[in-house]
C-alpha cells in the first residue's frame, strides 16, 4: 500500500491510499484512457448448481486483519500484474481465486460472467476497484472443496453454502447467522443471488 498527498488546488490536500504505483494512480488518469483502467482485483458471486439441489451461494470465513474477525466472504483476489494487459485478466484471476479458495476447478461446462468490471468501495480513501464476476459452476455432484491455497497472510475457516431464502435472510438481518456484519462484496453476491444473476 502507498500513501499519496495529491494537491488537488494550490495548498490543498488529500491523502489516499492506493495499492497502485505513481503512473497507474487513478486520480492522475486522463479522462480519455478510464474506459481502459484496469480493477485491482476481482470479487466473485459464486453460485453452485449441483444436479437435483437446490442451488446455493458459496462463500467463506475468512479472517480480516483491520476489523479482527472472520468475515463471510466471497472469493476474491488481486490481479497479478503480468495480467494487466490480458485481455481475459477478469475471468483468469476469478478462477485462479476460485481454485486457490476452494478447490473449485472451472471446466468447460460453468459460465462465468463480468457483472461489473470496475467498482469502487470507499473513493473517499482509496482508489481500489473490484471487478465483479459472477461464476455459475454446474456439476452432477458436490464438489470436494479446500482451502490449501492460501497464500501468505490469507486465514480461511470453512465454507457456508447459502440457499436462496437463507441468503434472502442474511440481507434482510445484515449480518451473518454469529451476528457479525459482512463486507460489500458479501453483499454483492447475496443480491445477485437473490435477484438471479448468477
């Protein structure tokens, strides 16, 4: 992370934290070259079809550092900087996260689909972007899952796999079935389930 003084006038400041470097910064980018910016990272609505169930939305404990919990959480992760200018970056970091977080790996009979390719959380303080990607992962039979993949200071404690009225319930309370409250992109995947996007 990089802290930024950006003068926006003559002896007026704003400080933001950015994961990018000085000539990736958002807030220095022409107005011409946005349509081709690139998102930080992915977050993923993941939904499971397994034949003869009832679909449900998968997601996972995972422990974050800032707020001291395990958090109910999606699949999720940074886009490598090789991938930069690849053009199927989105799709190719939603199924590294998905196998490295799971186990789940994507085969030719799942969809994958970008939701929204760049979206901010907090502008007020970073200039981090997500984009949004919605994986539908159709099998005959559930799938074995782990979370061997962690890399680093990532923390998982297990997986819930939601139906539709259980994910509709969440929404409705705002925290998860311990009480505790949920990142955006927790409540980004709820909804699209809900609503059937994914």
């Amino acid at each position: 992370m990089r802290l930024y003084d950006i003068e926006h006038r003559e002896g007026k400041h704003y400080y933001v934290a950015s994961r990018r470097a000085p000539e990736r910064l958002l807030a220095t980018t022409p107005d011409k070259d946005w349509k081709n910016v690139m998102a930080d990272a992915v977050s993923c609505a993941v939904v499971l079809y397994i034949k003869g169930e009832e679909p449900r939305l998968l997601l996972n404990w995972e422990y974050r550092y800032p707020v001291g919990q395990y958090l109910l959480s999606v699949p999720a992760g940074l886009i490598d900087e090789e991938d930069w200018d690849n053009p199927n970056a989105l799709e190719d970091t939603a199924k590294r996260e998905l196998e490295e977080e799971t186990g789940i790996v994507c085969t030719d009979q799942d969809k994958i689909t970008i939701l929204n390719p760049l979206v901010f959380s907090t502008p007020g303080m970073t200039d981090e972007a997500n984009a949004l990607v919605g994986i539908a992962i159709h099998r005959d039979k559930m799938p074995s899952m782990n979370q061997n993949g962690a890399e680093e200071t990532e923390s998982f404690d297990g997986f819930r796999l939601l139906t539709k009225k259980e994910a509709a319930e969440h929404l409705s309370r705002g925290t998860d079935e311990h009480g505790m409250y949920y990142p955006l992109y927790t409540w980004m995947a709820l909804m699209c389930f809900v609503s059937g996007l994914v």
